[in-house]
C-alpha cells in the first residue's frame, strides 16, 4: 500500500511555498494578502490562511495516543462519557432523575447537593439502586460541607461492600473557584484540601480537587487566558499538596479539569490538545512515578456566555458545534449544557435533546471511534502549538506574580477575564461577534412572554462577600435582550417602514440590512419592493402610521433622494439612511442626523433611537 500511495504521489511535481504564494498574490489582483486572507484572532495572533508539512514539522514529533505528553489524547481511544447535572433538593426525586438519565444513555452523572443538606440520610437515598461501580459519580456541594460529605459517601461505599478500586468519580472541592465568583478568600480551605486528599486515598480513582476553568469561559474568557490560567490554577493546587508532603504521582491523580467548550470550533479543540500536553508538562517538572501520571483528567461542559433567551433554540446548534469540538479534542467525558437553561430550570425535553446530541455523536456520527481525528491537520496542529506557546506566557507570568491564589487575590485574574468578556460584549453590539437570532438574524416577531434570565443555581450556601473583585457572569446576549424587552414590555411596537428607492440591488440589499438591524430591537418591520418616486414612498409610510422610515438607495441616489424625503417626513416619523454615503456632510447638514451601516454600534444605536421614540 505504500508503495502504491509514494507512486500516486510520485506524478504530480512538487510545488513549494513560494509558488504557492505567487499563485495566492497572482489570484488576489493587487489586494492585500494579509487583510484579505491572513485570519487575525481575537486571542492576538494571526493564523495563516495555508500551511505546509514544514510549517507543522516541530510540532507533531511523530507522537501517538496514549503516550506523553499525551497531546493526541490519554488514551488509545476517543471514547467518552455522557454526562448530565442532577441538582433537586429533594434526595428521593434526585434518586428517580438519576436512574432515568442512566436509563437513557448517560454514563456519567453530576450532582448538585446543597450544604445544608448534606446528611447520611440524604446520600443514602440519593445513590440508592445506584450501581456505583459502572458509573462515574460525580459531586458538587459546598466547601464548607465537602470534607463531611465525602467522610458520609465513603462510608456510604464501605457499608454496601463496594470495590473501591472500581468507583470513579470526583468531589468538586475548588476554594481557588470560589474566590474568583463569591471573594470568599481561597488560603482559608486549603488546610481541608489536605484531609480530603488524605481522606480520599482510599478511592484511588477519585478526583477531588477541581480546576473549574468553565468559570472563566462563562464569564467570555478568551481561549489563551482560559487556558493559561487552567494551567496555574492546576499547578497552584499541585504546589499545595506536595508542599504538604502528598507524593506528586497522588496529588496529579487528584486534580480534574473542568474546561467551558465555545464556539470557536477549531480553537476549542486546538484548546484541549494544548491543555493536555502543558499540563503533561508541569507534572513532569514535580517527579511523578511514571508518565502515566501525568495525564489530565478533563470533563468539558458547553457554553452559557453565548446562550440566548430569545430563539433559543439556536442554543441547540451551538451546544451541538461545542460538544464536536469537544469529542474530537478527545475529553473525558461531556455535559451539553440543555438549550433553555437561560431562562427556566431545564425541562425534561431540553435535557433529552441536551443528552441526545452526544448520543448521536456517538452512534450515529461515530466519533467515539477515531483516536484524534484533528492529528495531521497542518492547520489544527499549527494552531495547538500557537495557542499552547501563548498560554505558556501567561502561565510563566501568573507564576511570577506569586502564583494563581495570588493572582487572584491581587484581582489580575478577574480584571483580565473581565475585560475579555467586556470586549466580546463590545463586539457583539458591533456585530464582529456574531449571535445568530439575537444580534444578527432575529426572529422578527419573536417575543420573550414570560421568559426571563434567571440566576444559575449554587450547591454553597456562601454569599457574595460585599464588594468583591469577582468574575462576571453577564451573558454575550443580555444587553441586546435587555433592549428588546424594554420595547416588548413597553406596550408599543415601533414601526420601521422601508422607503426603497432607485437602484434595484442596493435598495433591495440595504433594505435587507436595516430589516435585520431595527428586529434586533423586536420592532415591526415594514418591508417593501420599491417606489418609483420619493412622494410615493412618503405618502405610503405615513399611511403605514410609520414610527421610523429608513430610505434604502444607492449611494450616488441619495444625494437626490434622501433630503427631499427627509423635509415631508420629519415632523412624522425619525429619519434614517441605510449606509454611509459619500454626500453624509451634505445630508447631515439638512438635519439628518440617523445613519446605519456596517461600522456603528448596533446596539448603541438601537439604544438611542429607543430613546429618541
């Protein structure tokens, strides 16, 4: 087979780089290469629009699945587990859920366990019929009541006479965590993170200390800084517990990694490959037993910064995108995060679909059968070193400002994730970020009823500390639903009247522009196919009780157009121009003031022509 593949191989010459570039230059008639095809990401670095075997010859080092620094992967298969939330109050409906998601298909389950429930009683009928041993179990209550919980689960396990060399699961103890989202300082816990390691040596196959990266995701993160801070955040746990004289291989075995998949498809799985091989890497450096004990432990949940309330179902699609990400990155296990978790507790059909789409990226697309299928992507391997060089920086400087605790308590982990949440925000009311059905494409007469966001349910009962640096937990979406709610419950619903005039393919192109821009605000779209004169469109829109009219021309056209309809309108309804034509000084200093186009601030501009009506 070889040899066949080298002889197809052998009659097609060789084309190097340059010739490549040549043809690339020749093809784009005089337009700049690196604007028009160099991809410029919002993480900082610029990713080619080709690469070649040269370009990727130091990254791949002919490594293999299941070996350090275990880039492609912890094990010789892509086979993950199915893994969905459990947080009810009552232990017995807690009990009945769990048994019915592992009939379904989940093999992984997460609970949520209040503190003040936390009881001997409360387990016992929670994990009743549960068959431990086959399922991961894992977790969540609050760090005042971990080490209790976890001395009740053991001797839960030891009355039932379970192997405990079978049980796999975690304990979700993150002090570090709860710092960066209730100020609760970190250094108070971490006498308890030594007695419950000590505590859970007798469940080898335990994690209990978690490194909940989703945090940082959720709060817009971008992927450099998610996973830089993962990483210091991981090593920081490391350093606590060798210092405390738990062997390196022990305390590597304890540490779980929570990452936030999001849309960036190819940069969430370049992430996770990364993520694996640095933190091979940092455990290497403490001397553990063996390299196997090097391996990250990794559980990937779907995006809530970009779910939105209004089309929700939208959410579907982006879970969907995020969970292939996920499994093609080859985690150990995944929960899609249901689609109306914004706005409800998720119903019984939003978590069946939630589950469902990993069922079938299992048996029906099969990606549980292919080791690494990104390996021998020129692009994808390129982009893993990049990204891991990247991250590295910021692990390095986060180690020389003291260490992640200290980065945190000195507020430089929330002040950077913060911005790069308020900078994704930015852009998605200028429309580089795109929210399908929220900022672009809404759904013109979509109302949001009696749906409202809701806050996320916490298993600690420890409140805000009062005038904490904490992380954000404000959605991509919230501004933009924020505005449109305020036109819903207002009780009238501006309409936008579309005064389309002159030529055919721009009248009818930026018609479709400001259809889609005034929707993103719920207003009453009027839609039309053309006037042949100025005083037919004028006399339609005050027929049509029009609260704006948006005249949708060419740019030579308006110069002729705009400020005639703007003196029969003004008084009647707010005037705008769909684009930025050259005649704009000429059109301003006739008294129009409104103008849309690709380059404004959607949302600011929604927002002042909200209060102008």
């Amino acid at each position: 087979m070889a040899e066949d593949t080298q002889k197809l191989f052998s009659e097609f010459p060789p084309i190097t780089t340059e010739e490549w570039m040549n043809k690339i230059t020749e093809d784009l008639k005089g337009a700049d290469f690196q604007k028009r095809l160099v991809w410029k990401t919002t993480e900082g670095f610029d990713l080619q629009p080709f690469y070649r075997k040269e370009d990727v010859a130091e990254c791949t080092k002919n490594e293999l699945p299941g070996v350090f620094p275990f880039t492609r992967g912890c094990k010789q298969d892509n086979d993950w587990l199915i893994r969905q939330e459990i947080k009810e109050d009552d232990a017995t409906l807690a009990n009945k859920k769990a048994k019915l998601l592992l009939e379904k298909g989940c093999t992984s389950l997460g609970f949520s366990i209040k503190g003040s429930l936390v009881s001997a009683t409360y387990i016992n009928t929670m994990l009743d019929g549960i068959d431990a041993e086959n399922t991961e179990l894992n977790f969540k209550t609050c760090i005042k009541k971990a080490y209790e919980f976890t001395a009740l689960l053991i001797e839960y396990y030891k009355e039932r006479n379970f192997n405990f060399k079978k049980l796999h699961g975690s304990i979700e103890y993150d002090p570090i965590g709860k710092q960066l989202t209730k100020g609760r300082q970190a250094t108070d816990s971490f006498d308890t993170m030594i007695k419950l390691a000590d505590l859970t040596a007798a469940l080898p196959n335990y994690r209990c200390f978690v490194v909940n990266a989703a945090t940082l995701c959720n709060s817009g993160a971008y992927s450099i800084h998610e996973l830089g801070y993962a990483l210091a955040w991981g090593n920081e746990y490391m350093n606590i517990l060798t210092e405390a004289g738990i062997p390196a291989s022990a305390a590597a075995k304890k540490i779980k990694f929570n990452f936030g998949i999001s849309s960036n498809f190819f940069m969430e799985i370049a992430k996770i490959r990364a993520a694996r091989m640095l933190w091979a890497n940092i455990v290497k450096e403490y001397g553990p037993n063996s390299d196997d004990d090097c391996k990250m432990a990794i559980h990937a949940v779907t995006s809530t910064f970009n779910q939105t309330l209004y089309d929700p179902y939208v959410n579907i699609l982006r879970g969907e995108t995020e969970a292939m990400s996920a499994a093609l990155a080859g985690v150990g296990s995944i929960t899609v995060t249901p689609f109306d978790a914004v706005y409800e507790t998720p119903t019984a059909f939003a978590e069946r679909i939630a589950r469902n789409q990993q069922l079938i990226l299992k048996n029906e697309s099969h990606l549980d059968r292919v080791t690494d299928p990104a390996a021998g992507s020129y692009f994808i391997e390129k982009l893993t070193a990049t990204l891991a060089g990247e991250a590295w920086k910021l692990f390095l400087a986060t180690e020389e400002e003291g260490g992640f605790c200290k980065a945190v308590s000195n507020g430089t982990v929330q002040n950077c994730i913060n911005t790069d949440g308020n900078n994704r925000r930015t852009a998605a009311a200028r429309r580089k970020e795109i929210l399908l059905g929220t900022n672009q494409y809404p759904n013109f007469n979509e109302t949001a009823g009696s749906n409202r966001p809701i806050e996320k349910k916490c298993s600690c009962d420890t409140k805000e500390e009062p005038g904490a640096n904490i992380l954000s937990s404000k959605r991509l979406a919230e501004d933009f639903e924020a505005l449109r709610m305020q036109v819903e419950n207002s009780g009238k619903r501006p309409k936008v009247f579309m005064l389309t005039i002159g030529n055919l393919a721009m009248r009818q192109a930026r018609a479709q522009f400001s259809s889609n821009f005034f929707a993103v605000a719920g207003y009453e779209i009027i839609d039309n196919l053309g006037f042949s004169t100025v005083d037919e469109g004028v006399e339609a829109a005050i027929k049509a009780s029009a609260d704006i009219v948006v005249i949708c021309s060419s740019d030579d056209e308006y110069a002729e157009y705009a400020i005639p309809a703007y003196e029969k309108l003004k008084e009647k309804a707010l005037f705008v121009v769909a684009g930025a034509p050259a005649c704009s000084e000429e059109l301003k200093n006739a008294g129009i003031e409104n103008f849309i186009h690709v380059r404004v601030n959607v949302l600011e501009t929604l927002k002042d022509i909200n209060a102008k009506l």
